[in-house]
C-alpha cells in the first residue's frame, strides 16, 4: 500500500472521531461534515508525515477549520431572532437496549452544546479541544495565536461558565423517560398543575425557528410562564408528539403535516430544567442517527 492509499484508509478510520471534534465545536451536523471533508483536503495537500500521530494532527486541523467557521458565523448571527439551538442528533422510539442507551447518553447533550454557542470561538476550541479531547495547550496557543499560559485561560474561562450554565442531567435514563412521559400527560390533558410539578421552578423554555415565525421569540423562564406557554401554544399539537431519544436523552418529535419539531428536554432532580424546541426547517431535513465517535 502507497503512502497515498494509507492516508486516505487512514483519515475513513479518524473520520467518526472528527465528526465528533467537529460537532462539538458546531453545534451542527452540516457543518461538521464540511470541516472534515476540508481536513481531508488540507491532508491530500500537505501530507504531515510520519504515521505516530495523525489522530492529533487531525483533531488539531478540524479545530482550526472550526474556529475559522465559528468566527466567520458569530458575526452573521447578530440579527437572528430568538434562540439559537443546535442541530440536534435524532433516533428512533426510546425501547433500546441498556447497551445501546449508555451509548445514547454519551453522546453531546443539547444544554451543553447551548452553553458552548455563548463561549467566544476561541474558549469554546480551548475547551473542546483541551477537556474533551486532550489537546495540548501548546497546540492550542499555536491554532489560537495565543501563548500557551493564554489558552490556558481561555479553556478555564470556558469551563467555569459550562459548569455553572449546564450541570449534569439525571444520569438514569429510565428517571429522565418518567419525568417527560409525566410532562407530555399533563400537557395532552391541559393540567396545569400536573405539569408545574414536573418543571424546575427556574425552567427554562427556549426555541429556534431559523430567526423567523413564532419561534423567533425569546427565552420563557419560570415554571408557571413555561407551563402557560405550553398550554396555551403548545396543547393542540401534545398529542402529535413521538417518543424519541434527542442528543442523548428523552425527547419528542413532532409531526404537523410537512413539518416537523424536535423538542429535546433537560432533566435534573427529577424535573425538566431546560425545553428546546427546533422547528427551524434547515435543522431538520432528517432525523440523524448519533455519528459516531460524538461520544
């Protein structure tokens, strides 16, 4: 086998793990594509050489193309109405293994990835890259432009606003599938206080339809204004709803004629403390399966 040929059998075998790089530092499937098939590129033009570490010179090149895409869309997105949500990971109906439910729960959770979207590019790749993935800092302060002791604190920065905006969900799955299946009940039957039981009184409500529509709205915080909105709004469409797992965790998929919303909820102490809808159709041409390697 040439050299040539070993890259690219090479680069198929990386590609899951770059596609979780990249979808962490995203938030989309689209664009995570797009940064590996450009590393890819960057590897045909400009072989690194050696055969020790190219997982790492990988990682390192899709964390630069991120950044360059981070940059380029933050100043795009002044304008956009309403919540930004990720693109998010769907799978079929929650009645899967235990094996395969501990795979789904490693996968990246929607209140994360929300949290990551308000880092600036470079503290959410000092993060990405440094706690998740185990890249150095002195190959972090070379993608960054930045000293070593720099994207140090940029990755400390990061992850202090991630640890105080997005606490761990309820690690037990089947707790996490009792509280929404509790939530759905309350909304289809319009008891109000049923479903304020089940939401942390600071929930927060938040969706995305692509900038425009009804869902260019802002955040809804509180457990009575969440649960007025959803039986207000949301009641006519409960029963719609298809169990399904979104990002890892319990969620909804709803269809209403041609289109269609995914609602991913974050569960903590036994009720939901965070609700995203994403109705934005260029989120939503297909339900995607987990890639792998989001893990």
């Amino acid at each position: 086998m040439n050299r040539q040929a070993w890259l690219a059998q090479e680069f198929e075998h990386q590609r899951p793990h770059l596609r979780g790089v990249a979808y962490r530092m995203l938030g989309s499937i689209s664009e995570a594509e797009d940064a590996v098939q450009e590393a890819w590129v960057r590897l045909d033009r400009r072989d690194p050489g050696g055969s020790d570490d190219l997982r790492g010179w990988l990682t390192v090149v899709v964390g630069r193309i991120c950044l360059d895409i981070l940059r380029s869309r933050r100043s795009r997105r002044e304008d956009y109405a309403g919540s930004w949500l990720p693109e998010p990971i769907v799978s079929g109906a929650p009645d899967q293994s235990p094996e395969h439910d501990a795979v789904l729960a490693d996968s990246v959770g929607l209140a994360l990835l929300v949290v990551l979207e308000t880092l600036t590019p470079a503290e959410r790749l000092a993060f990405v890259l440094h706690d998740v993935f185990a890249v150095s800092f002195d190959e972090i302060a070379q993608v960054v432009g930045k000293t070593p002791a720099a994207a140090r604190q940029l990755a400390s920065r990061a992850r202090r606003r991630v640890r105080e905006g997005a606490p761990s969900p309820d690690a037990d799955l089947a707790v996490q599938r009792r509280v929404v299946d509790a939530f759905l009940a309350a909304s289809r039957a319009g008891d109000f206080e049923a479903l304020v039981r089940v939401l942390d009184p600071d929930v927060v409500f938040r969706s995305d339809g692509g900038g425009v529509g009804p869902l260019a709205r802002p955040p809804i915080v509180g457990a009575n204004a969440v649960a007025n909105e959803i039986l207000t709004s949301g009641r006519p469409f409960a029963p719609l709803g298809h169990p399904a797992i979104v990002n890892g965790a319990p969620g909804v998929v709803v269809e209403v004629g041609r289109r269609r919303y995914i609602v991913g909820f974050t569960v903590r102490d036994g009720r939901i403390a965070e609700i995203d809808l994403v109705g934005d159709p260029a989120k939503l041409g297909g339900l995607h399966d987990i890639p792998g390697g989001i893990a």
